[in-house]
C-alpha cells in the first residue's frame, strides 16, 4: 500500500481589485485601461481572421507593433494611440465622462469596458 503523501498548504492571497492596483503600480487605472484596449484589438483582429500583417496595414503601423500589442507589450503605445488603432479597425468608441460621480478627496478612475 502506497504511503500518503503529506499535503501542504500554500499561502494564496486574493487580489481585491485587479493585478495592477493589487501590486501598488503606479498609474494602476492607466495600465489598466491600455490592456482592456490591448484586449479588445487582439479580439478584433481574431475575429475578422486577420493576420498581424493584415491588421498592421489597416491601423497604420508596423507587424512588430501588432506582435507587441498581443504579447501584452503596452509601454511604448498611450491609451490615445491604442484608441486610434480600434477605430482604424472599424470599432466605434465611446468616451463616457460621469460628472455626478466628482468626490473632492480623490482622484478620479479610468474604466474601459469592451462591449
């Protein structure tokens, strides 16, 4: 009969809100947003069958930007030009600024959301 093995517990700890504010990044609701937006050209550019090339030459850019964008490789791109790059794909984008939610004892968020 085969001894049973000792099982030992593992520390987990939860994230609260998402990965960027859970490891106290800065500019956490920019990182944020950027790969909200990062997901939503990678899910695009699936969906319409496109390769990199293909979808290079319709947002204005280079194959290795595409490759960067789809491996997560933010830094180089604002939130701005990310936006740019959706709308040459065809995505129409809303900008929603809420101004009944103003509290004067802090700064305001960023959401994205990718309907």
């Amino acid at each position: 009969m085969a001894e049973e093995s000792e099982v030992s517990e593992t520390d987990v700890t939860y994230g609260v809100t998402d990965v960027f504010h859970d490891l106290g990044l800065p500019d956490a609701d920019e990182l944020l947003a950027k790969s909200k937006l990062a997901i939503a050209i990678h899910n695009t550019i699936e969906a319409r069958g496109l390769t990199q090339s293909q979808a290079a030459a319709l947002m204005g850019t280079d194959q290795g930007k595409v490759s960067k964008i789809i491996r997560g490789r933010l830094s180089e791109f604002s939130t701005e030009r990310l936006l740019n790059y959706l709308l040459h794909l065809g995505l129409d984008v809303d900008i929603v600024i809420h101004k009944e939610t103003f509290v004067a004892k802090r700064e305001g968020t960023i959401n994205v959301a990718y309907v």
